[in-house]
C-alpha cells in the first residue's frame, strides 16, 4: 500500500482547507470591494452636502449685502471640501455652483458634463434674491478661476458697494 489510511485523511484535510480558505478570500475581496465602493459614494455625497450648505451661506451672505444698503457686510466662513472646485458664479440661474470631480454616475445630485477620464457633478446652491451684480475681489476671482478655492476653511466677506456685491475671500 503507497498510501495509508492516515496520510488519505491529512490529504483530505489540506484540500478541505485550501478550499474553506479560497472561499472565505473570495468573499472578503468581495466584500471588500462593496465597502470601498461605498466609501467613495459616501465621500461624494458629503462633499456635494458640504458644498450646498457653503453655497447657501454665500447666496445668503450676498443677498443681505445687496438687500441691506450700499455700505452693508457680511462675514463668514465657509469650509471647501477636498475633491470640490468652488464659488463659480452662473450668471444665467443666478446661482452659485461647485464641482465635484471624479464622482460615479449614482451620486445624488446633477449629472453634468463628462470627460473622458471624469464625471462632474454640479452642486448649485440657492437662486439669488437679489438682482445687483455679483463679483470677487482679484485674489478670489484668480484663485477661482485657476480651478476653484481650494479645500479648506475660507474666510469669506460678501460687501454692497451700491451698485454690485463684492466678494473677497482669504484662506482661514
């Protein structure tokens, strides 16, 4: 006899457990992959809520400026989270938007447009009141315009000059 009765039971054993392992590694890379799925959804959805709520404190910072009087001003601070390009200005909905880069299409919010290597979403904040003009001072409209005020605390300061609402911003 080449192989005991032994010997057949420790092979049978090896292959019951190479086999119990290969499947518990399969479910945990399964696994894995849903929850890191998960996170990323999770993370974009924090910075689109994160970004509406920045966006509505500047509209409303604005609009008290350009309701309350030549003169008036408003501070604040606002938080940018990472991944998102904020305080464009759309002249045409009189709002103003954020982008969040690099989000899957099943993130809540618009769907804009789409790159070859990226999704957009566009997060817009809260339709002006008013009607007066609204611009940045040099050091934001710069900062915006080389890809948005990036993450972190802003200190943001919305000022009415009478004929338009001014902005400026300085990091925090």
């Amino acid at each position: 006899m080449i192989f005991s009765s032994d010997a057949k039971r420790k092979a049978q054993l090896s292959v019951e457990f190479f086999l119990v392992l290969s499947i518990i590694i399969a479910f945990s890379m399964i696994l894995y992959n849903i929850s890191r799925n998960e996170v990323a959804r999770t993370k974009a959805l924090d910075a689109a809520v994160i970004s509406k709520s920045s966006l509505d404190s500047l509209t409303q910072a604005t609009d008290f400026a350009a309701l309350s009087g030549n003169g008036s001003a408003l501070n604040l601070s606002v938080f940018v989270p990472p991944g998102a390009y904020c305080f464009y200005y759309n002249t045409t909905r009189k709002a103003y938007f954020c982008i969040i880069a690099n989000v899957t299409p099943t993130t809540a919010g618009q769907v804009g447009q789409q790159s070859s290597d990226q999704q957009m979403l566009y997060i817009y904040g809260a339709r002006s009141a008013s009607t007066l003009p609204k611009n940045f001072d040099t050091l934001c409209a710069s900062t915006i315009q080389q890809g948005g005020l990036s993450a972190g605390w802003w200190e943001l300061r919305a000022q009415s000059n009478g004929d338009y609402v001014n902005v400026s911003c300085a990091r925090r």
